[in-house]
C-alpha cells in the first residue's frame, strides 16, 4: 500500500465555496474514486488556502489513470479549477505532485 499526501493552493476568495463542495461531493464521484483505488482519502484546508491531501491505494500511478478515464472526474476538474492558484494550465489532479515521505510510525 503506498501513503500519498499532496499540497495544492485554494484561491482566498474561493476557501468558503471550496468546502461547501466538499461538503456535498457527488455520488458518482465518490464512487469513481472508491473504484479506482483511492482508500482513506481526506483533504485539510488551511485558512491561507494551503491545501493537504492523503490518500491510501495500491498503485497511486493506475488510481490516477483509473480517474482520468472517467467521466465524472472530468467533470469535477472543470468545476474544481478555478478554485486553485498555480495550476499552470493542469487540471487540480494533474497537479497533485506526491510528497516523499521521510518518516512514519506504524
């Protein structure tokens, strides 16, 4: 199992629209994720807009793809992405560069 934790930037003027969607995630995108192996997924908001994502999957490369191949998450991208700072032209899941873990107590 591999442990991925991510940081993305939300937009100050867009932290309180961010977790209203968060708080109400489709359906049908929880389940593309469930189905594509993303297990023990949580997102952190600092009121800066620094965001934390940890996720747990087998394979975090094939859980990526998994998503890109669904409609639904295509979808949630488009809407998602003017939430974010510095995207540079990628998609929020595009961006989401995997930090190295340096420690972890078991």
């Amino acid at each position: 199992m591999q442990r991925v934790c991510f940081l993305l930037k939300v937009r100050k003027d867009r932290l309180t629209e961010y977790r209203e969607r968060h708080a109400a995630v489709w359906p049908e995108m929880l389940d593309a994720l469930s189905a594509g192996g993303w297990r023990n997924y949580s997102l952190f908001l600092r009121e800066d807009g620094l965001l934390v994502g940890y996720l747990e999957t087998d394979d975090f490369d094939a859980a990526r793809v998994a998503m890109e191949a669904t409609d639904v998450n295509a979808r949630w991208q488009a809407e998602m992405a003017d939430c974010f700072e510095a995207l540079d032209g990628q998609r929020p899941d595009e961006a989401m560069k995997p930090l190295p873990e340096v420690f972890h107590l078991a």
